[in-house]
C-alpha cells in the first residue's frame, strides 16, 4: 500500500535521487548515440564533459572559473540587498495591515511581472555596469522574498504578541521578541528562495555588457553555436544553485533545530 | 489590588454575520487583595473575554468592553498593566530559548530593564526556577519538556515579575487530569510564596472547588453572574473533602446553577471529574 507519510531514510532518498539523475543522463546518452537527433540541437554527455573540461582550462575572460566566480559574486552582492531592503520591509508590511494595505499592490502583483522586461528600463537607469546587474537581480528576487517574509509574519498565531505586550513589551519589542524569532525559519526558507531566483535570473542579469560570467559565457558559445559550451554552461549554473540551496538548507537546520522537533 | 468590573456588556459581530451576539450581559464583579478566585462556566460563555478585560487585552476591530468600566485600584484600565499578568492554556514558550531563557523573557524588555536590576532578574529567575523545580532542567529547550513542564515554565515567567495579579486562563486545560493535579498543588504552593490576588478561568468544576478561595459562575451567553461564593476549607483539599457533604453540595449547586433556567441543554459543556 502506497503511505503517502511513509519515512524515508536519507540513504534510500540518495539513491533514488541518483537513480533518477541516472535514468534522465541515460536516456539523454540514448538518444545522443543512435543519431536521430543531430548534436547541434542534442550535444552528447560526454561532449559536454569534454566542452566542460575544455573551459576550465580556457584563458581569460572565457575561463570557467573566473565566470562562475564573477556569476556568483553577483547573486551574492544582490542577495545582501536583497535581504537588508527585503526583510525590514516584509516584517513591516506582515506587522502592519496598513503598511501591508499600502505596498501590497505594488510588491504582489510583481511576482508574476515580466521582470525579464523589465531589465531595458534598469539599463536606462543604472546604466550597462555592473550597478545595473545586482540591481536587476534583487529586483527580480525581491518580490520573491518581501510578500514570503511578510506571510511568515503573518504566520505567527496573534496570542505570541499578545502574550508579550502583557508581559510588558512596547509593539515593537513585541514583534522583535516574539513574533520574529517564530518566523525567523519562514524568513530563511524565503531567502533560499531568492537566491533559486536569481540563479534563474543570471543569464537575463549578463545580458548586457558583461565581460565575464555564466551567462555572458553561455551567450558568447551561443553565438559561436557552439552548443556543447551553452549545455555546459546551464550545467555549471544549476550546479551551483543546487550547491547554494543545499548549503543554505542545512545551515538553516543547524540554526533552528527546534523547528523540526516539538 | 482591587480589580473592580461594573456592567460590562460584550456584544461581537454575530458569527452568521447579520446583527450582534451578546456575550456578557451585566457583569459586575468586584476581586479583593490575595485571594484566588476561581471563574466558571460553560464553553463560550465568556469567560477568556472578562479575563482579557481586566489584563488589558482588546480583541481586533471589536469594541471592548461594549458596555461598562474596568477599574485596577480605582483606576480605569485601559492596555497593559505593570502589576497584572496573564497566563494562557497554550504556553507560548520561545522554542528557541532554553528554559531559563524563557522564565527571563520579560526583562528583555525595557521597562522591566529599567525597573529591576541585573542581578536581582538572575537572582529571581534563579528563585522561580527552583519554585516551581526546573533548576535542573534550566538548559533544556521547551521541546525536551512535557506539557506540565512547559506550563511551569509560563508560570515561572509570569510570577518571576512579582505581579500583585495573575490572571489565568485555563492553564491546566490541556493536561492530563494526573499533571493537572500536580500543577494544581504547585499554584497553591506558588501563590503561598509570592502571594498575589489571582483569577483562574476553568471550566473543570472539581479544579474551582479545590482551588478556589471564591468560585464566581457565569451562566450561559448572554452571561451573568449565576452563583457567587466563598470556601473556607483549608487547602490542599482532599478528595474525602469534596466527596463531603459540603464539598458535594457545593458542586451540585454549580452544576444546578450551570443548568439552571436554560432548560435541558442549557449546561454546555461541564467538566466534572470527581
Ligand atoms: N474577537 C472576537 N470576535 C468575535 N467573536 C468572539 C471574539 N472573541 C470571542 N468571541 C465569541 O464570544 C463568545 C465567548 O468567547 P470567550 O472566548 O470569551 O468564551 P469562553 O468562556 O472563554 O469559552 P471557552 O470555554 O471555550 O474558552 C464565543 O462565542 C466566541 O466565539
Ligand atoms: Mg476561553
């Protein structure tokens, strides 16, 4: 009988995941082998090993370390933006249904925005450096994160902040003392969250004018058709979202171990 | 501290969403110093809203009190109160801080930063731990305790601000009558220790007579006051007490005045656990 609550230990979970991994790398060999699909449209795995290895020994702006340092610099500097301006505010608008009644319209409706169309109108603004990257990027994530941190406020049964107003705590003591501590765990899934994002949005951020990273390198091989480099390219980016995402998951249950108990 | 309530009506928008539903009808209510009186009455009567009246607890977007005053020592109360603290049937542990952490709480706020010196809080909380006897588990995280454990440290955290009025809300609704019984014990120990005046919400009419120095009824909504009185027994009161005469009329008059005048059905949901 199928358990939908059924425990599964992180072994089993290791290797069903690889399993799966396995069976998609499989069937991509599969079809890359027999010929039906020319390799311009379907680069084979080990073309993309071979492009892979090839760009990390590349020179100059085209090497893949280099790249994959400036993309991550990016998503890093935009994420400490994002979490200083984004956090504050979603904590203001989920303590605040009148701050909440006033930005709600203007952060909501963003999460499904074309935020890709937006990036001419940043160019426009901040110009092509990199200002206009880290801008766009926490534009893109934080949208994301300030309606997910406000509901993770929002998500603090009201009895906590009652309990320490009574117990003497100014409203914002209240919110400090009490109600943020409990969504704390809630506001770092959502800052996992925005980084996911922002790996998303890297290619669209090197768009313009960038003389190194993943994106700028996925389109430079574009260009080039040079295909086996774009899928190693996405290869490379994936890769380091699940690397941050992963790192990022376990730091939050070392720091909130309570979370999982109770 | 003199807790004084005249005529208070609480009327909140009617669940069906046409019109008010009045829940209490005429409350007055006077709590003398240093006694515990015991509140009680069936589900939905209105007994956490008379208890939050007087801790200074507004529900959102209701006027409250619809009708009538709260006076703490002739004065009108109207939010928070330094001498008055509550305690809830959820304990409302930080999960993330350890036990004394937890008993502490208060003092990370200013004004009890201002109002009462370092070493007096740890010398306090140090007092409150052994009070109510989690010294040994200060370091624990509230969910390495029981529930029993977990309440006791809720109360730690009130009493450790030496408040001349507890207000408690069913604080033991939640427990298995065995724990329930041992917190019982323990409130009467505590309050012996740092006396205050004390108002106990329960609807587990056994707990009102073991407790209770005053059981005070509430009858069905609209409420009123059904029954009024005092016990004089000595506590810790026995079991032999309330299968006594007198302990045995004393609960076949709540249960009749929780009954009485509202036909049948009238009673709500009464716990007795004799
Ligand atoms: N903020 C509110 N808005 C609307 N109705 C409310 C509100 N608070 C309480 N009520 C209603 O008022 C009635 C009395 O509630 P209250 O919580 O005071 O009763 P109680 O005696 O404590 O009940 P219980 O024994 O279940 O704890 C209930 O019918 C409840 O639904
Ligand atoms: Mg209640």
């Amino acid at each position: 009988m199928w358990n939908p609550h059924e425990p599964i230990s992180s072994r089993q979970r290791q290797i069903l995941g690889l399993a799966g991994l396995g069976t998609a790398v499989a069937i991509w060999a599969g079809v890359a082998a027999s010929g039906l699909v020319k390799p311009y449209f379907l680069p084979a795995p080990w073309d993309v090993a071979a492009a892979l290895l090839d760009m990390a020994q590349a020179e100059g702006d085209r090497n893949l370390f280099g790249a994959a340092w400036a993309s991550a610099r990016r998503v890093g500097l935009a994420l400490i933006a994002v979490v200083i301006i984004g956090v504050p505010l979603g904590v203001l608008m989920g303590s605040s249904s009148k701050v909440n009644a006033v930005l709600s319209p203007l952060v909501d409706p963003m999460r499904s925005a074309p935020v890709v169309a937006v990036l001419p109108i940043v160019v426009l603004w901040f110009g092509i450096d990199e200002t206009a990257k880290i801008v766009f990027l926490w534009l893109g994530a934080s949208v994301f994160l300030i309606p997910m941190v406000r509901d993770a406020i929002v998500a603090v049964p009201r009895q906590h902040g009652v309990l320490a107003e009574d117990l003497g705590a100014t409203p914002l003591e209240a919110i400090r003392h009490s109600v943020f501590p409990l969504a704390l765990p809630r506001i770092v899934d959502a800052i996992i969250v925005a980084v996911g994002v922002e790996w998303t949005y890297i290619t669209v951020a090197e768009y313009v004018n960038a003389k190194q990273g993943l994106g700028y390198l996925i389109q430079t091989y574009k260009r080039l058709s040079a295909n086996d480099k774009v899928f190693a390219g996405i290869f490379v980016i994936l890769v380091m979202a699940l690397v941050t995402d992963q790192a990022l998951k376990l730091l939050k249950r070392r720091l909130f171990p309570w979370e999982t108990e109770a | 501290m003199k807790i004084e309530l005249s005529g208070i009506v609480q009327e909140y928008p009617a669940p069906e969403g046409v019109g008010v539903l009045r829940v209490l009808d005429g409350v007055d209510l006077t709590f003398e110093e240093g006694k515990l009186n015991m509140l009680l009455g069936p589900s939905g009567c209105g007994k956490s809203t008379l208890l939050h009246l007087m801790g200074g607890v507004r529900p959102l977007g209701v006027v409250s009190p619809t009708e009538g005053t709260v006076l703490i020592d002739g004065e009108p109360c109207t939010g928070h109160h330094d001498d008055v603290v509550m305690v809830f049937q959820r304990y409302l542990n930080r999960p993330d801080l350890t036990v004394r952490q937890n008993v502490a709480f208060p003092f990370r706020f200013k004004l009890w930063r201002k109002k009462v010196p370092k070493a007096e809080q740890d010398s306090r909380v140090d007092e409150m731990l052994e009070a109510v006897g989690l010294a040994d588990k200060a370091h624990h995280r509230p969910s390495q305790l029981s529930g029993g454990q977990n309440q006791r440290v809720a109360l730690a955290r009130a009493l450790v601000l030496r408040p001349r009025v507890l207000l408690a809300d069913e604080p033991f609704g939640a427990l298995d009558a065995q724990i329930r019984h041992e917190m019982q014990v323990l409130l009467v120990d505590l309050i012996a220790r740092f006396p205050t005046t004390v108002v106990f919400v329960t609807h587990d009419i056994t707990e009102a007579l073991i407790l209770g120095d005053r059981v005070v009824v509430l009858s069905t909504p609209p409420a009123r006051i059904a029954d009024d009185f005092t016990i004089t027994e000595a506590r810790p009161r026995s079991e032999n007490w309330l299968r006594s005469t007198e302990g045995s009329q004393m609960a076949a008059r709540v249960i009749e005045q929780l009954r009485g005048g509202h036909g049948p059905e009238g009673g709500g949901q009464v716990r007795v656990t004799v």
